[in-house]
C-alpha cells in the first residue's frame, strides 16, 4: 500500500499518511513465556521470562506456540551472556541481550523487557511489511510543499488521529494562489518567518539529537508516521524540528533556531544565536563593541587590562537572561575592562571558534608564509572557509580593532599587541598535542595582526 500526497500536480492539503500507523497496530503483542520451574542464578534484573541455561532448540519448542512469543535463556557457549529468543515470522530470532540499569540489543535502552519487545515487534513487523514504502518515504516530501517555523507552532498531536486530515483545534489556515483558505493539521507549522531583508539568511544545519515522542507522531519531513515505543526518531534541538532519523539525512540546511529552545547567548554556536535573533552578528558582540567605543578607546591597554572576573561573569549572566536588553552601560559597569573582558569571554566559549576548527590548519599555515603579498593572497582564500555569520562577525570585529589601533598613542595597544590577546582568543587548535599548540601561538596573533592591519583589503 503506497499513499502520495502530491498525485496530482496542484498542491491539495495532505491527507495524512496512515499506513504506517496501521501496521503497528497490527504487529504482533508480546506474549511472554513463564518458566515453571525455579531457576538458580537468576539475574535480579529478570522475571519468570528467564529460563536459565536452555537450550536454542528447548527455546525453540517452547516458542512455536504463537507470533510474539519470547523468554530469555543463558547461553550455553558463554555462561554469563543472555539471549533474548522472540518468535516472529514463523521463526525464532535470538538477540544477545544486554543490561547496564536498562535493557538493550541495540541503540534503544529500555526500562522493561516487555517494552523491549513490544517496540522490537513493532520495528520488525514494520521493516518487513513496508521496507520498500519505507526506502522511498524521503521522494516527494510534504517539507518542500510547507515549509516550516516553530515561531507559530500549533497545538501537539494528541488528538490527531491517523486518517483524519483535519481535528478540533489543529487545523492551520493556509491561503492558496486562488484566495481560498485551505486547511491544514497540526502536523505542519506555518511558513510565516519575516525577516528583514538587511539580515542576510545564514544557512544553517540542523541540530538532531534522538527523541522519544509521547503519543503519535509523525514526521515533519516526509509526513508519515514515527513508529515505535521510545526514539521513535530526531529532534532539532535548536529549532524543534521533528523528523524520521533517515529524514534528517535529507533535510535541508535551513534550521530557523527558536529562542524557546535558544536560552542562552555564552557558549551558543554562534550562526544558532545570530538566526534565533535574527542579526547579522550576535548582539553581545554588537553590543560590547558600541559601549568601548563609546567610552574606552583612549583607555590605557584596552583589551590587554583584565576587569574584575565576578563583574565578567554578571556581564555574561544578563547577556544570558536579558539578551539585547542587557544592561552594559557606565551606570552598570563604569570599568571598561569589564566590557572587554565580557566580549573576549564570548569568544572564548564559543563551541566553534570564531576562526572554525576546520579553517584552522588554512590560517596557520598562511602565517608562516613569509612573503607579505602572498600571505595576504592566502589570507583572503583562508577567510573563503568561515562560514557567513562567521566572516561577518570577523570583519566587524577587525574593523572595530583597527579603530583601536588608531588611539595607539593614548591606549598603547597596537596591531601586534591586540594579536597576543586576540590570538588565542579567536583561534582554538583542534585535538593537537600540548607542544604543537604552544607553538601556533606565535602564529595565531600573526594571523589576527595581519587581519586587523589588512582589515580594509581583506574584507
């Protein structure tokens, strides 16, 4: 049984797809095999499904009663090690089984064996009936029609029942190229984002981490149903996105972070952050760099002079709660080094450096060429690596270090003194020895020197 959504060529609101949701109501039950008789060294994390050191034929016979069928034997080639035997298929599969506080044969941890098996009975009943369906569920996805955003998330899929297109309070009003209203369930969010157009679309992968999904779900993807008991598929946590695991191959770049799972601006990858506020750059960059120029550029060793760490860390904390409405003014923070330390501080914890792990080697590299005019060529190519929020970040950081360097007289900090601070700063070596990374040091404050000295020709 194949259901297409999109048969015809005009886009119609999906009817949503049921078979898989069928076929696990019809898989078979768990029916567990009681062992009669007292086992010794029975493991205390199993019940009367335990049958001790049978053997593969013994569990055989005792499983030919009926589909669904399991126990659990020890083996007898390794004592010590279980095997859970489940008839399905007319036939008995054996599963080493495995036990670390949950039960598992694979990824998926459960608190019970019986819902060990119901979930497994699912998965097999499933994978054999609608493997070709399931190979293909990723053609013609409902995603390209509908678009999506969390910023207008509908009501959950409780309610939402399998064959029915529309339920009481899941519709979404969708208008069509001939005015009408069209409705569509719950199941898709509404392609309403607005952005302004001075803020450009930084691209941006999605964040899946493996989710269990209470109640029926179904994929925001392709459109068909999420099957199982527990991790039924990913979720973005970034912008809640709700995908089949194979569906997240397929997904396009294009996750829009929601600022209710977005909860903090330190240590927040950084084209998350600037998308969940719709920026160009992150405000706390933004921010702190409007404040010292305001009032600290004449200060005497800007950038160089640490302020109070506590103070630091109450800069970070209202970024945290307060995003744009933090307060970094003089009445707050007379001391500017407090200001400097809070950006460097960003910098610092961003999980991808502002100069990316993968462009690293590309940098390091350019600052051993000894030739100015051909650095400066490899610079400009190295800079090709970053990604856009990352270079735009970058420049608007170079070009306020420049300005820096222009009061050199009054803050005594030049380009090569903002080098060393900034080097490490902005550049993170990935997984290198201790003695490799001592020795890039000297190479990445020439890279943040050349780049605040070039700052105009390479941007």
């Amino acid at each position: 049984m194949a259901l297409n959504v999109f048969d015809h060529d005009e886009y119609r609101p999906p009817v949503w797809k049921s078979y898989l949701y069928q076929l696990q109501q019809e898989a078979p039950h768990p029916r567990r095999i009681t062992c009669t008789s007292e086992v010794e060294n029975r493991p205390k994390y199993y019940g009367r499904e335990f049958h001790g050191m049978i053997s593969r034929e013994e569990a055989d016979q005792l499983l030919s009663q009926a589909e669904g069928s399991y126990l659990i034997r020890e083996s007898q080639r390794q004592p010590g090690t279980y095997t859970l035997a489940l008839r399905f298929g007319n036939q008995t599969r054996n599963f080493r089984l495995y036990h670390d506080g949950k039960h598992f044969v694979g990824e998926k941890r459960f608190e019970s064996i019986h819902d060990l098996v119901t979930d497994g009975l699912i998965t097999l009943y499933i994978e054999t009936k609608a493997a070709e369906y399931i190979a293909k569920m990723t053609i013609n996805p409902i995603y390209e029609r509908v678009g999506y955003t969390t910023l207008n998330q509908e009501p959950t899929l409780k309610k939402l029942l399998p064959h029915s297109p529309e339920t009481p309070g899941g519709p979404v009003p969708i208008k069509d190229g001939r005015n009408t209203e069209e409705r569509l369930t719950s199941l898709v969010r509404r392609a309403t984002l607005r952005e302004s157009d001075m803020v450009p679309k930084y691209e941006k992968v999605h964040n899946f981490k493996v989710h269990t999904f209470r109640g029926p779900h179904w994929c925001e993807y392709c459109a068909n149903f999420m099957w199982g008991l527990i991790a039924q598929g990913v979720k973005c946590a970034d912008c809640g996105l709700n995908v089949h695991k194979q569906c997240s191959k397929v997904v396009p770049n294009d996750c829009q972070p929601d600022l209710r799972h977005v909860k903090k601006v330190y240590s927040c990858d950084l084209t998350t952050l600037v998308k969940a506020h719709n920026t160009k750059r992150p405000m706390v960059v933004d921010m702190c760099i409007q404040e010292i120029e305001a009032r600290g550029l004449q200060s005497e060793g800007l950038y160089r002079i640490s302020g109070f760490s506590e103070l630091i860390e109450d800069v970070k904390l209202a970024f945290d709660r307060d995003g744009e409405k933090a307060d970094i003014s003089s009445n707050a923070y007379e001391d500017i080094n407090i200001i400097t330390g809070a950006l460097k501080l960003y910098f610092r914890e961003l999980p991808i450096p502002l100069i990316t792990y993968d462009a690293y080697p590309r940098f390091i590299e350019t600052a051993k060429i000894t030739d100015p005019e051909k650095r400066l060529e490899s610079l400009h190519e190295a800079l090709k690596l970053l990604p856009p929020a990352h270079i735009e970040t970058l420049r608007y950081l170079m070009a306020h270090l420049k300005r820096v360097t222009d009061y050199e007289k009054e803050n005594l900090m030049s380009s090569e003194n903002l080098g060393i601070v900034f080097g490490p700063t902005l550049m993170r070596a990935p997984e290198l020895d201790a003695m490799t990374a001592l020795n890039d040091i000297r190479y990445q404050r020439l890279v943040v020197e050349t780049l605040i000295t070039n700052e105009d020709v390479l941007f």
